[in-house]
C-alpha cells in the first residue's frame, strides 16, 4: 500500500490539479497516502492553486536539477510523479536552453535518484507533442519519436532517459503521454485561458497561422485519472497513451470560446505561423482503456465549466500576468 509519494511539478497546472485530487480522496486506493510536492516555483507554478489543500502536505522549494537537493527529498518515498517540465512551445523557440536543462538533465537527475533511493514506482508524464505531426490516424505507443520543436525534443529526451533507467537498471519506470489539457488554474500562456482572459479584458486574440492544426483535447480532471490509473496498474517500462479523443482545429475552439463570451470573430488577430507549427496530433489510447480508463468529462460541460472559471477566478489569474501583456 502506498505511504509516501513524491509530486515533482506540483505547483504547476496539471500537477496541482493532481495533488488536490489526492489529497481530497479522488484516488480511493491511495486514500492513506501522504505527499510531498517538490516545485520550482517559476513562472507557472503558483502555490495558490495549492490551497484548497493547503497543511495537507510537505511542500520542498526547489528544482529538479538540483541532484543534492535531491538526495536528501526523493529517499523515503514509495512512488514518484514526475509533472515538472518546462511546457510551452513559444518560449521553448526563443529560449531553448532551460527546457533542455530541466526536461532532459532535470528528468535524468530525478531517475537517477529514484534509483538510489529504492523508489518503487517512478511516473514519467509526458507529450503527445513528442511524435511529431500526423496526417490521418493515430500513434500507437511503439511509434518512433520525431519531435518538431525544442520543447517537445526535450521531453523525448527526458523520456528515453527514464526509460533507459527502466532497461538499464530495472526502475518499475511507467510513461504516460497525453494531449492538450485545459480546465481551472491554467497558466494564461496556453490557448484556452490566454484567449478567455484577454477577452475578459476586452483583447483581441492572437490565432496562427490559418487555425487549421488540429488538437485532442482532454479535461486536466481525466488526464491525472489516467495518470492514477497507470500509476496504481501500469506495468513497468512500458508507455501509455492517455487521450480525450475530442478533436478540434484551434479555430474551431477559437469560435467557441467566442460564443461562450458574447464576443465576435473581429476580435480574433491572425497573426503569422508558429516555426514548425506540428498540423496534427492523435493519440491511440487502446492500451489505457484495457485497464479501464474512459474520459469522464464532457467536452462542452468542461469547457463552459472552465470559461466559467476564469471569469470567477480573476483573483487568481490576475496577478500571475504582472507586464507580460
């Protein structure tokens, strides 16, 4: 039964998404555990999104590269869930360096010490971005990586440096990819709450290219169930794909988040293409759903749900912007 776990990244979107799930009994099977969150605190880590939970857990400020920081926190734990990454696209083109730093040195120094400590269950979460683009169907998990930006070479990276634990030296090693995730306490530099607080704050939103890549859209809520879901009966080595199997074109979703906000397609701003702007991801998720795994969330009750959100929630977005925009 598990006792301790380890959620690096957890101040992040997706990872305090996970730790508030935890902490709150959402994983039955994990109901007794405790947790120590090991977080960074960059620019899109927010211990506020923590403290809905907050006395419920061991917080550690600091950074994943970090190996003696890391010898003194990972010893101890049962399982490891590794969310910490640097995410976005935009910034991983102007400034490569700190994602090479912290998805592949960052994940290997973590690994590493999981290794050493006798972590048991070590959890790499994961990128559908790391594929590349896809014309028609979907990946499998034995499909070869090709990845188009340095964000997404630098999770592959950190990803076959856990997975070379798993071969090398027998670290139950579990991989979880996923695609576009969206729902509360979002960083407002991802699609669905950049448009939706700039349109709160009557701002034009900037749409590339001609809007036709193609995104797989899953509620924050059942990628971390997916996430738990590997954790608790994955096998070790092995990738899993965790997919909302909800497609939609960034105009698509774009007009959708107009309508949900009484605002027009004159406020859309097209703006010139991203550098190698990946057309289109899909996941085939056939290997999860053997264990059991279905998206609980509807698609357009997640979304009314999230726009509802962020209009409520100005409190907490707000501050996070400083003079960004």
């Amino acid at each position: 039964m598990v006792r301790r776990v380890l959620v690096t990244g957890g101040a992040g979107f997706i990872g305090s998404h996970y730790v508030r799930t935890l902490l709150t009994g959402g994983y039955p099977a994990w109901a007794d555990a405790s947790v120590t969150v090991l977080d960074k605190l960059t620019y899109s880590g927010n211990l506020a999104s923590l403290a809905p939970v907050e006395g419920g857990f061991t917080f550690v400020h600091g950074d994943i590269c970090d190996a003696e920081l890391l010898a003194r926190v990972v010893p101890g734990h049962d399982v490891v869930v590794n969310f910490a990454a640097e995410t976005h696209v935009d910034r991983s083109i102007t400034g490569p360096d700190v994602f090479a730093t912290t998805n592949v040195l960052g994940t290997h120094r973590l690994v590493r010490a999981a290794l050493e400590a006798g972590v048991g269950v070590f959890v790499q979460v994961s990128t559908d971005e790391v594929y590349g683009s896809i014309a028609e169907g979907a990946w499998t998990e034995d499909a070869p990586v090709s990845p188009n930006s340095p964000y997404s070479a630098a999770k592959a990276g950190g990803d076959h440096m856990a997975l070379a634990y798993a071969r090398t030296h027998g670290l139950d090693v579990r991989l979880t990819r996923c695609g576009n995730n969206y729902g509360p306490y979002q960083y407002p530099e991802k699609i669905i709450p950049l448009f939706v607080t700039r349109l709160l704050e009557g701002r034009g939103v900037p749409l590339y290219g001609n809007g036709r890549n193609e995104r797989e859209w899953i509620h924050v809520d059942d990628h971390c169930r997916g996430i738990q879901l590997v954790a608790e009966r994955g096998r070790a080595g092995e990738v899993y794909h965790i997919s909302g199997s909800h497609p939609l074109t960034n105009l698509d979703l774009t007009n959708r988040l107009l309508r949900a906000l009484g605002k027009g397609p004159e406020m859309i701003e097209w703006v010139e293409d991203r550098k190698g702007h990946d057309l289109r991801y899909a996941l085939d998720d056939s290997k999860l759903r053997a264990l059991g795994f279905r998206p609980g969330t509807d698609f357009d009750e997640g979304l009314a749900a999230t726009v509802r959100w962020y209009v409520e929630r100005p409190d907490w977005w707000k501050p996070l912007l400083g003079g960004e925009r």
